[in-house]
C-alpha cells in the first residue's frame, strides 16, 4: 500500500526509460525514483502543473516502497516515502496542530481491502468490527481550532506537524462559520478537506484559459492554489468549500464512534458528508464502496475514493498507529475512467501571447459521462515522451474527472500509417517564424499584429476578470479584428456609434449598451488595467500587488528591474517581463492612448494588511452600482475581518453607496448610520 500524495506537500523527478529498466542495480533504482517522485511533487504541489496521471503516481510510489522494504538498507530518512507532507510555504505563518495530522494508507485493490479487515479481525478477535464508509474527498487537508465555538485559526497539514496559516483565505469561505452554532465544545480541532466545486473549477479554469494563463490539472491543484494566494482578496473569488470528517483535539464534547460525529458537525453548523455507511463484514463494505462509486458523480465536489474507518474509538485506540497512519483506517481509491478513441489531428492554438498549444482533435468519445472531442497535449515535450502520433489509437482520461487529457497510446495497433509531429516552424494563424525561449518548453510567434493574439489580447482586457467590458465577447471581438477597426486594445476606446453600426446584428439599443459599458470601464482600479493588458507571466496578483506598491502607473513604468523584482509577488521572471514590457515602443503607444482616453492610472492607496484594517469587526451593507460587483466587495471586507448583511438596521456601521443607490440609503441616512463611498471604502482598506 502506498502513501496517499496528498499527503506529500513537496515530493518530486522525470520518469524516464531508464526508470522503467528494472535491469538496473537496485541502489540507481532507488535514487532515480526519490528524484523523480521529487519532481514529480514539486511539479504537483508548487507549480500546479503534473505531466502524469495520479496513478502513474502511485505506481512510482509503491515501486519505491517495495524497494526499500526488500533493500531496508538503503531506506533513507529523506526519502519521500518517509515524510508526511511537505514544507509549509515561508510566506505564511506557522500553526503548529494540537494533534499532527496523519496520512492514510491507500489501494486501488479490493484485495487489500480484505487484507486490511482480516487484520482488524486478527488484531480484535472475537469481537463485532462496525466500520463506517464515507467519501474521499480529493481536494486539500485543512485542520481549523474553535475555541468555545469561536474560530481562532485555521491551517493546511504542512508536515503532518506544523502547518501554514490560511486564516484569512479560509475565513473567506461561507460555508465556513466564524461561531458554531448550538453547545459548542470547549476545544474543537476539526479536520477536512478544502474544495473547489467542479462547476467553479470549469468556470475558473476557462477564466484562466481566456486570460492565457495556464489551466489548473483538476480541482484539488485549484483549490490548494487558492488557499495559497497571499491575498484573502483572490482566495474570496474561488467557489471553495470544506467536507468535514474528523477531529484532531476535543475537549468538552464526549464522543464513542465516529459516526456520531456526523450529526454533532450538524448541529455546530460544519458542513459534513452528503453519504455514509456503516458495514458489519467485507461483503457489506463492498458493496458500499461500489455504491459510493455510483453515487458521487453527482456531488459538487470531487471525490477520489471510499474511506474506510473503525467505528468504535476505543477498537481505534486498541488498534493505534504506524509510524504515518491510523491502522484503524485505509483509502479505496477508484480508478480514474479511461477510454480509447483515434486521434485524428493535432491542431495548434495561438494564445494572447503568442504560445502555441497542441491540441488532440479526438474522434469523439464519452468519458466520466461527457463527451469530449479535444484534450490538451501541453507541448512538443510531452508529445515526444508519450510518442503520441496522429492516427494513433490514444488512451484518454478524464483528469480529476474534467479536464480531459491524452495519458497514453496503443503502440500496439499501430499500422504504419501514423505520422510523427512536428511543431510548425511558423505561426499557423499569421505566418510568422515562432521561437523558443531559452530555459521555456513553450513556443511563441513573436509577432504583435498577428491577428489570432490581437484577438486573445483583447478578449482578454474586457474579459470579467480583467475590464469587464459586457457586451465585448469573443464573437464581437472576432467581427471587429476581422473588419480592422480595432487594431490595439486602445481602439476599444474610440469606437463610435457609426463605426459600430457596421457590424452585423448591432441595432442602436445594443450599440448604446457596448458604449456604456466600455465607458464604465474606464474608471477600473488600476490593476484591473495592468492585468488587461496582458504582461507576459502578470496574472491577478501580481497586478494586485504592482497597483498596491505604486502611486501611479507612471511610477510603474519608470521602476528599474531591481526595483520591479524587489516587490513580494513579483519577484526575478515577473519583474524582469514587466520591464521589458513598457521597454516596447507599441506598448507604451498603446499606454499613451489609454491615458488619452481617461483611464484609471492611480494606484491604490496603501493597504495596512487585513489584521490592522479599519473594516476589522465592523457590519456593513452593500448598495447600488459599484465598479466592482457585491459579491466580490463583499468578499474583500469579509477577508478584512468584517462582516457584511442585507439589510440596514442598528447594527450596521457602515453603507457602502454605489450610483443609483435607493431605499437602503434613505434608511440609513435615518438612522444616522455612515454612509461611505467607493473611494472612501478604498481608503479604508
Ligand atoms: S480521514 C488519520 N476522511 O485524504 C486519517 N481523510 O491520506 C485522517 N481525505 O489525509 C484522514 N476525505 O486529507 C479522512 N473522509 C475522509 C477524507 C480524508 C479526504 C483526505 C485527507 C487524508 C487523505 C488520505
């Protein structure tokens, strides 16, 4: 059985045909698989970016362990199989847990399931074993503290220890109380696991997609990727949620099985598992691991596998742990849907900076219960060591049952016929010679006007998460690249009524809808702005953090490379890209013209971080058209400690007036209650 990685924050390494040669002396053997499982995690765990599938994952991982337990004399300390977890990241503050945090041992065979229950059996002789079957929800461990029902911090597992404090980005998730509900213990430690929902996963990855910045692999990345944002801000835009299912510390509250805790969770008001089980024999268990299998297509979250635990606390504190894990409990993890299908093309994306992406064009096949006609093939790199060709038979997965990807090839029914790819040596889309970058794997067309990017580059400036610009969506961008009447992302703002009503299907009531629009658009904060216009390696935070560190985009400009690289969330490659950037005449051309227009080029005033923030405990009521929507103003004050509700009454400190504000001004204004601005508000944060 091999450790679940999950649990492994920093494991790593390439596995190349080397590794695969069982030949090798088995001291080689060993070293190869720590490098490459090392990898492997860095790639997984910090870059959100793995290159293969869980399961060739584990396969690593168990051909690891089995070397090590044949060879104990070359086990190491260091070895990934030995660690827990990771290293909790620097830039957080550390929570050390009040009981660590353990792993579970984990199996893809219904085999080891009975090994493990003829155990329980060996180890509890003669006595009735109720084990219960629940979820495993594949997302990221979190342990929060309650403190007679107040939250006092929350932390991701880290090294099974000490974890990082996520607080303030677990404070932002609403389902998340802040005080439990109903007799709250004295000491609550509860354990669970963080999650991004498969809808918010889909939505966030096309946002992502659009903007050309990479696709998280599945929704646990996603969700450990928000729970790491430094800014609460970010992590508040995510749809994230907690599955609770365990306690580390309790006092105050007597339990004697586990499943009592799922009615307890209830009444505190933590969210629990939709399904459980409980089964008295193997014949019972599996059929609730196959039930389970059935049903959780349909939760809104992901899920990996059945946990099976003892149910009884005190069978659990009889049979105790190993040196990682409880041995009262084992993860069934399912194997992910694979299916077969012809790869009938490759075809090349140009993204808005001018990356050119492979893409398998797929004879169409039903995956994980959607049908899927492409999947990505990330770079040349990849092609080559999958040996993919077009015409070959191709194996895809759904990973993380969404997004779908080609994880291998049936070498064996190939005929001859299928033909080996080459990246083009020139832009598909302008004819341009492409480039490599040195130390990049990603090749780039380098040339600005051509027209796919110009394309990309403005879908995404008035894209949501950047201008927010409604009405100017793909379909309307294409018509106008393609009629050349915008020729820059500044053009957006000299468009007229006449120019306009050129265009195909544009009456007057929607042509004045997409001015308006794009005039709100010019008061955007100024990071909206830097993120718009689309700074090669520039994502949300390190716009956020560029509008946060300067007066003023001309400050921006003038900043020398050291200076850019300096500022936390920037750092050598950012800074350097954001340099060089507004080092290009057609850039600053096309700043000079957005300034002519009227944009928004102040910075933002300095934030004094969320826990010396003015909005700390105070209640505030959102109201009329704002440059941001409720939702997201809400989150802000939220991640600053604040509270927000709908209705104005006594309680609330603070309005927060947009344009167009109504009812709930005049009623505050009655009763006295401050009314601030948008501007005010900013200050404030
Ligand atoms: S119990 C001492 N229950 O999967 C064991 N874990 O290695 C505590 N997970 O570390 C874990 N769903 O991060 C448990 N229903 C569930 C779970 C669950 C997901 C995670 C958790 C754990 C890992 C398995």
């Amino acid at each position: 059985m091999n450790q679940d990685r999950d649990d492994c924050e920093s494991l790593a390494g390439s596995y190349d045909a080397a590794m695969a040669d069982n030949e090798v002396a088995p001291r080689e053997r060993l070293a190869d698989l720590r490098r490459a499982i090392e990898d492997h995690n860095r790639r997984y765990y910090e870059e959100a970016a793995p290159i293969i599938s869980d399961r060739e994952y584990d396969r690593l991982f168990r051909e690891l362990a089995d070397l090590e337990k044949s060879f104990p004399e070359l086990a190491a300390a260091d070895s990934p199989t030995q660690r827990v977890g990771g290293k909790p990241l620097k830039a957080f503050g550390q929570i050390t847990h009040r009981v660590p945090m353990l792993s579970l041992d984990n199996t893809y065979s219904e085999e080891e399931v009975k090994d493990f229950y003829a155990r329980l059996e060996r180890l509890l002789p003669n006595q009735k074993i109720p084990v219960v079957i629940e979820p495993k929800v594949d997302g990221v461990a979190v342990s929060l503290l309650y403190e007679k029902g107040i939250l006092r911090y929350a932390a991701t597992r880290g090294d099974g220890s000490v974890g990082d404090d996520i607080t303030q980005n677990i404070a932002t998730i609403r389902s998340v109380p802040k005080r439990l509900k109903g007799n709250a213990p004295d000491i609550l430690e509860v354990r669970g696991e963080a999650y991004l929902d498969k809808n918010g996963f889909a939505k966030l990855n096309a946002e992502r997609s659009k903007a050309g910045l990479p696709e998280f692999a599945n929704p646990r990345n996603a969700a450990a990727g928000s729970l790491k944002q430094l800014d609460p801000a970010i992590a508040a835009q995510r749809p994230l949620g907690v599955i609770f299912y365990g306690t580390g510390a309790l006092e105050g509250l007597a339990l004697e099985k586990h499943s009592e805790l799922f009615a307890e969770l209830k009444k505190l008001g933590l969210p629990g598992t939709e399904r459980w089980w409980v089964a008295d024999s193997l014949e019972e268990i599996l059929s609730a691991i196959h039930e389970l299998d059935r049903l959780r297509h349909d939760f809104p979250y992901q899920t990996d596998g059945a946990v099976v635990k003892v149910d009884s606390l005190a069978q659990r504190e009889i049979l105790g742990l190993t040196a990682k894990s409880p041995r009262w409990a084992i993860a069934f993890k399912y194997e992910a849907e694979r299916v077969e299908t012809r790869l009938q093309d490759i075809l090349i994306q140009v993204g808005r900076t001018g990356t050119l992406t492979p893409v398998a064009a797929l004879e169409p096949v039903t995956v994980s219960g959607s049908r899927v006609a492409r999947a990505t093939l990330h770079n040349e790199e990849e092609i080559e060591r999958k040996d993919v060709r077009i015409g070959d038979v191709v194996i895809v997965e759904k990973a993380g049952e969404v997004i779908p990807a080609v994880v291998g090839v049936r070498t064996d029914l190939r005929t001859g016929a299928e033909k080996k790819f080459r990246m083009p040596k020139n832009c598909p889309q302008c004819g341009s010679l492409v480039v490599k970058d040195e130390g990049q794997v990603a090749i780039r067309c380098v040339n600005s006007r051509c027209p796919a990017q110009l394309r990309r580059r403005i879908e995404h400036f008035a894209s949501r998460g950047a201008m927010d610009i409604e009405g100017l969506g793909e379909a309307m961008v294409g018509q106008l690249v393609e009629n050349k009447m915008l020729r820059d992302v500044a053009g957006i703002y000299s468009l007229d009524a006449t120019t306009l009503s050129k265009l195909e299907r544009m009456g007057e009531k929607s042509i004045g809808n997409l001015l308006a629009a794009i005039e709100r658009s010019k008061s955007r904060p100024l990071w909206r702005l830097l993120f718009g216009v689309g700074i090669l390696h520039v994502g949300v935070s390190g716009s956020r953090a560029l509008a946060n560190h300067f007066p003023h985009l001309d400050a921006i400009m003038k900043a020398s490379v050291e200076e850019l690289q300096r500022i936390p969330d920037v750092g050598e490659v950012m800074g350097q890209s954001i340099y060089d950037f507004f080092r290009e005449p057609g850039n600053v051309e096309t700043i000079e013209k957005l300034r002519g227009a009227g944009l928004q080029f102040n910075g933002e005033e300095k934030k004094p971080g969320p826990a010396a923030s003015t909005i700390r405990g105070t209640t505030w009521v959102i109201t009329g058209t704002l440059s941001q929507s409720r939702d997201e103003i809400a989150e802000t004050i939220i991640a600053h400690g604040g509270k927000v509700t709908g209705s104005v009454s006594k309680k609330t400190n603070f309005v927060l007036a947009g344009e167009e504000a109504g009812s709930k001004l005049e009623k505050a204004k009655k009763l006295g209650i401050r009314v601030v601005d948008e501007a005010e508000y900013r200050k404030m944060l």
